[in-house]
C-alpha cells in the first residue's frame, strides 16, 4: 500500500515555508519579548566539574518567545536532596529557527543555535532563567522538515542563581542581578573613617 502521488505533504518548500512563518506570527502575536543573553567565560573550563570557573554575560539580543507553561513553573520545585532543600523552578519556551538566526546568531556567530548555559530574561516577569536543555526536535513531523534547519527550537528553563557572574551587556536591569542577588557578608570598618554610603554603591577592601 502506498501514499498518493498527488500529494506530498513531507517535501513541499512552500507550505513547509508557510507553516515556519505562521509559526512566527503565532509567537509574535501571543508571545513575549525577553533578552538572550549568551555565555562567555573568561578561564578554561573546569573539567572535573564541567563547568566555567568566571562565567561573563556581555551582550543582550532582544527577541521573541513564546512562554509554554505560563500557569506555574514545572519541575520538582522544593525538595529535600542529599544536600539539603533544594528549589527546582522550570519552565518551557519557544523560539522560532527563523527569529533566532535574524536577532541573534546574525550578530553572535559562536551562537548558531541556543545554547546550553546561556540566559534569558523576561523583561515582563523581571525573571532571569538558564537554558538547561535544547530541544531540536520539536513538532518535526509538521509537513516534514530540514534535519539541519527545525521549524523552532524548545528551550527548557531554569530559575538563575547568581553565583559570582560577571554582567556587562548595557541593559540596566540585567546589569543590576549582582546587586539584587549577590549574598551580603558584614564587614568591620576601623575606627576613624568619615562619610556614609550610597545604595548600591560598590566598597572595595585595601589598595585595590
């Protein structure tokens, strides 16, 4: 038994074409604009712990997403682990191919795809969320696709715990995270200072 050879719903450019720009319009219309932040890091990677020992965010795209689970964050949320309590917020984005390559990789070409590590922030929610895992293979079997080029990418998302990043994009509410999240130590000052400090105001230790 074989398919009609009057129709070929897997290899037709223009209706594929088609569904990749309604799938545009349908994030623009019902999405929201957030910024992507990619990740620098300015030491080797630590291979034991698989991880980026000074971690640096110098560049911020504005672009469009689509939010999955707007009801309430997904994952284990607050759990007990064998390292005590432990808070998993998660959430699921959208992005379109298309989107991605004309707002970011055009102008970022270490990005040719969403990365694992790098951030989003959503200007509305005033959240800042690290991309865990990229799915590539999203609603693929929509009229077929190129194995090279998905129609969109799925972005699984976690809430940021800032520890220690160096942010310097030139948007000012990403710019601020170290100040909001940073962890306050107490510090004893010698007698006979004078002056007051300024909120937010950055306080250096010796000479340096």
């Amino acid at each position: 038994m074989t398919t009609s050879v009057f129709f070929n719903n897997f290899g037709a450019s223009q209706e594929q074409g088609l569904l990749e720009s309604l799938i545009i319009e349908s994030i623009r219309i019902y999405g929201n604009d957030v910024y992507y932040i990619p990740r620098n890091s300015q030491s080797s990677t630590d291979e034991l712990f698989g991880d980026d020992p000074v971690k640096t965010f110098t560049d911020a795209y504005p672009i469009e997403m689509f939010l999955e689970s707007a009801k309430d964050y997904e994952g284990n949320k607050e759990f007990f682990s064998k390292f005590g309590l432990e808070i998993q917020e998660t959430a699921k984005l959208v992005v379109s191919r298309r989107s991605y390559e004309k707002y970011v990789f055009s102008k970022n070409e270490d990005r040719r795809r969403p990365k694992e590590g790098d951030l989003i922030f959503m200007r509305h929610q005033h959240k800042i969320m690290e991309i865990k895992f990229v799915e590539e293979e999203k609603n693929f079997f929509q009229l077929g696709k190129d194995k090279v080029n998905p129609y969109m990418y799925g972005l699984t998302v976690e809430a940021f715990k800032y520890n220690g990043e160096i942010f310097s994009t030139g948007v000012t509410s990403i710019d601020r995270i170290p100040e909001i999240q940073a962890i306050n130590l107490d510090h004893i000052v010698q007698p006979g200072g004078t002056g007051s400090y300024e909120e937010f105001e950055w306080v250096y230790q010796g000479d340096s």
